[in-house]
C-alpha cells in the first residue's frame, strides 16, 4: 500500500493507475483528513448498487413466500399500469 498526496496523484495519474491494475493498494490523501482509495471496478459494481442488491434480495423473499400478485395477461398488465 502507498500513501500519495492528491497533487501527487494529479501529476503522475497514469503510473498509479498502473500500480493498482497491478494490485498495488493505494491511498490519496486530500487535507488533514480526507482520504480515498483508488480501487478497479468491475462491470456488475457500476450496474448494482448495494440498495439495488438489498432490494433484489428482498424481492426474491416475496416470490418465495408467495406474496406477489401474478399476472397472465396483458389486459391484467395494463390495469396495473394504469394504461
């Protein structure tokens, strides 16, 4: 793990970036006492938010309990809708 400044960072972005697909931890610090890691993302972390995974989670309870309305068809689709 390194420590930089956020003017550090500013001025060599590219090797930082480097250092942490290589899996280097490192830490930008901001003031006295702000502080940020520099992590890769995947492709799922910038579609499912934790509140989205919570809320996915919470969804499937329903369904396993049974306490969901089923529709069948269309007609039932658009008079939830309110079309």
């Amino acid at each position: 793990m390194i420590v930089i400044s956020s003017r550090e960072f500013r001025e060599h972005q590219k090797e930082y970036f480097e250092k942490v697909d290589n899996g280097l931890r490192v830490i930008v610090q901001r003031g006295k006492n702000k502080s940020y890691s520099i992590s890769p993302i995947s492709e799922d972390d910038m579609y499912f938010t934790a509140e989205m995974l919570e809320r996915l989670k919470e969804s499937i309870l329903q369904v396993e309990s049974g306490s969901v309305k089923k529709l069948s068809t269309s007609k039932q689709i658009r008079d939830l809708l309110g079309l």
